[in-house]
C-alpha cells in the first residue's frame, strides 16, 4: 500500500511524525499521478472554487489492473473496506 498526494516530501514527514504512520507516501506535488487517475479536480468551498485532490482509494491487482475504486473515501472504517477488497482479490 502507498499513499499520493500533492502535498511536499517536508509536509509528508511531519505528517507522517504527528499521526505515527508508518506507510510510504508519495509526493506528487505536479499533480501527474493524481492527473493520471483523474482525481485532481475543479473544487468548491463556500462559493470559492480551487484545484484538489477528490479523495479515491485505487485497490491494484498483481497484474496492475484496477480491480476496484473507492470514490468520496471517508476515514472513518475505510481500512476495513480496503481491506475486504484486497482478501477478496
């Protein structure tokens, strides 16, 4: 498991030191991954518009293919989802 984001290898590690995280993240501070997967998107908040990350969790089988996509991810239990999907692969 890997974790990407726009955000800076420094905001990485200092994220990663306060919540004890242990897993690797990339740094896809040009967007292309985020691009390629075409999560990087036109967003709004509070009537202001700016570019983000669309929160989706990519579960890739051992031959590389998408086998299963988890849009609007909220925290809260997402592991145990993942996790289902993986076993289930």
């Amino acid at each position: 498991m890997i974790g990407i984001s726009p955000d800076s290898v420094k905001k990485h590690l200092r994220w990663k030191a306060k919540e004890g995280y242990t897993l690797p993240l990339v740094a896809d501070t040009e967007h292309q991954i985020c691009e390629l997967y075409d999560v990087w998107a036109e967003k709004m908040l509070y009537g202001r518009k700016y570019w983000g990350v669309n929160r989706t969790t990519f579960v890739i089988d051992a031959r590389g293919v998408v086998a299963h996509v988890f849009e609007k991810v909220n925290p809260e239990g997402h592991a145990d989802e993942v996790a289902r999907a993986v076993a289930a692969l």
